[in-house]
C-alpha cells in the first residue's frame, strides 16, 4: 500500500479495458464542511408531486434548499425540472390544470397556502427563463418595471444602477440605458433579464436552463455572475448541462423518469447532496450512470 493507497482517486487503468473513461468533470471548489455551515434552510419541499390534470409528473419530492447557496436540478428530458423548479414559486398556477400534492416552504411558510398572496411569492422568489425575454422597453425600463409596479417610493436611479451593477452589466450599458432592452447581445440580455428580477428585491432567483441559447463565453460569464450573487441571494438552477452544475452548484439534485409496469411515466428525484459527492461518488447507480455518460 505505499503507492497512491491514500489516494481517492487513483483509477483502475489496467490495458484493453473496454469501459470508457468517465468524463472529467470538473467539480467546484468548495469544501463539504463550508457548503453545510452556509445552509440554513430556505426552501423545503416535503413529499410534492405535481400533476398536470390526471398526469403526475412528479412524485413525492422532497429537497431542503439552503440559503446562499446554488443548487442544480439536472437529469435527462422531461423529468421534471422544470415542473419543481415552477412549483417553487407558484408559477404553476399560471398553468390550467396544474396541481400539487406535498407542501412547499418558504422560511417555514407552505406557500401553497390560501392565505398567501402568490404575487407576492413571485416578487420574492424570481424567475430567469431559458431564452432571455427581455420587455420590448428600454434597459432603464425593464429594470424599473418591477419596482414601478410594486409602488417603489425610493430614487430610481439608483435602484436601477445597483441593480445592472449587481447583474454585471452596468458598464457595457450605463451610456445607452434608454437604448432597448432587445438591442444587445444574448448574454447582455440574459444578464438584464437577472437585473430585472434583482430590482425587486427577491431573496431567491430561479433560472431555467439560463445559458441554454448562448454561447461559450456569455455562459462562463453568467456562471461567475450566479456565483457573485450568492452574496445575497439563494439560486436554484436547472441545467442540461453536467459540466456547468459541477461548476457553479454547492448541492445537486439527480431527477430521472421513473417507468411504470403499465408504461406510466413520472419524474422521481433519484439523488441530493454536496454536488462534489454527486460527481465522484454517487451512492446510487442511476446516478452514476448520468454523470459517467452512460445513461441510454
Ligand atoms: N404545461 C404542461 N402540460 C402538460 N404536461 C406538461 C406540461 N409541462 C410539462 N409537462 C410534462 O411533465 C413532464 C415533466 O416536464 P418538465 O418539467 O418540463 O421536464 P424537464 O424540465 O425535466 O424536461 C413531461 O412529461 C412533460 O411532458
Ligand atoms: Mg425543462
């Protein structure tokens, strides 16, 4: 045992293997112990299954989110996560048909409750789409749009610079902010688009798959920008895209479809934990199948 026996990742490389090499991924760098103190618990869901009219396509989720932290849905297609990551802010509701079992809590609060005021959930719980979708309006606007609306009383200028400068767009558009919002590049527009739901005050941002229709670059910058914004905020993050979980996520959540005798289909949540533990050394073998490649 003198060589490599304290080594956790010496790998088996013995000649005519016929086991592809797993891909290296890299994983980021934060210590187990340091991801488990930041986390308080901000978001908790408890056994939610979503359906939409008589199909459930979620079962029985439940999933701690804790403060300050990036956390990753990933798994293949249709597995449902989109549908958690809208049930954490009751953008579902907006969905005929939609409905959840299970509870949702926000610092302890079920939001699902009737007397909650599911605008007020969205304010506070934010949502960034796939594609950017900025308003039609200049940047000043789409950044005032929301504080407007909510009957902001403060000085709006500042509102809106505090908010690109947290977005990290405030230089590339502090001299054209009356120019329109659909006038610069796909990253510019993502990062307006995170400006917008920064300006209201959200102490949780939602992004669904948001580097999904840019290129190399403008997502390398985005992903610094979420780190950047776990200052303040909490960020739950779907994401096709292994590699960019292991990048920016503190903790990771492996859905997969769950295929039924009679052919029923539903989204499951296989796996979660510290996201390194998800990329070397998962504890269920579905699991390991994903993030190896080898899922068919
Ligand atoms: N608005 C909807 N109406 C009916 N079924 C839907 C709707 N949105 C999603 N689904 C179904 O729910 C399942 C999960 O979808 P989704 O949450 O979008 O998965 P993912 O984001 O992982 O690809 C899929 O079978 C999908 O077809
Ligand atoms: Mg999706």
């Amino acid at each position: 045992m003198k060589e490599g026996g304290d080594n956790p990742v010496s790998v088996d490389v013995t000649p005519g293997s016929t086991v592809p090499p797993a891909p290296q991924i890299a994983v980021k760098d934060r210590g187990r112990m340091q991801g488990e103190e930041v986390g308080r618990v901000i978001l908790d869901l408890r056994d939610l299954s979503a359906y939409y009219g008589d199909f459930r396509a979620v079962r029985e989720v439940s999933l701690p989110i804790h403060q300050n932290e990036i956390t990753a849905l990933i798994g293949p297609s249709g597995c449902g996560k989109t549908t958690v990551l809208r049930c954490l802010n009751r953008m579902n509701d907006l969905i005929e048909g939609a409905r959840i079992e299970g509870e949702v809590l926000y610092h302890g609060v079920d939001l699902y409750h009737r007397d909650v005021d599911p605008v007020e959930v969205r304010r506070r719980i934010g949502m960034v789409f796939q594609k950017p979708n900025p308003f039609p309006k200049s940047i000043y606007d789409n950044v005032a749009f929301g504080p407007r609306i909510a009957g902001f009383k403060g000085k709006m200028d500042d509102l809106v610079e505090e908010s690109l400068r947290k977005a990290a767009l405030w230089d590339e558009v502090k001299d054209k902010l009356h120019g329109s919002g659909l006038a610069i590049s796909g990253g510019q527009q993502q990062r307006l688009c995170i400006a917008r739901a920064i300006a209201v005050e959200p102490d949780v941002i939602l992004m669904d798959e948001p580097c999904s229709s840019l290129d190399p670059i403008a997502t390398l910058r985005i992903e610094e920008l979420m780190q950047e914004l776990t200052t303040d905020y909490t960020i739950v993050i779907v994401t096709h895209n292994m590699q960019q979980a292991a990048r920016v996520a503190d903790r990771t959540a492996f859905f997969t479809v769950d295929v039924r005798q009679d052919g029923q289909r539903t989204g499951i949540l296989v796996e979660y934990d510290q996201t390194d533990m998800i990329f070397t050394t998962p504890s269920d073998p579905r699991t390991e199948d994903y993030v190896t490649g080898r899922f068919g």
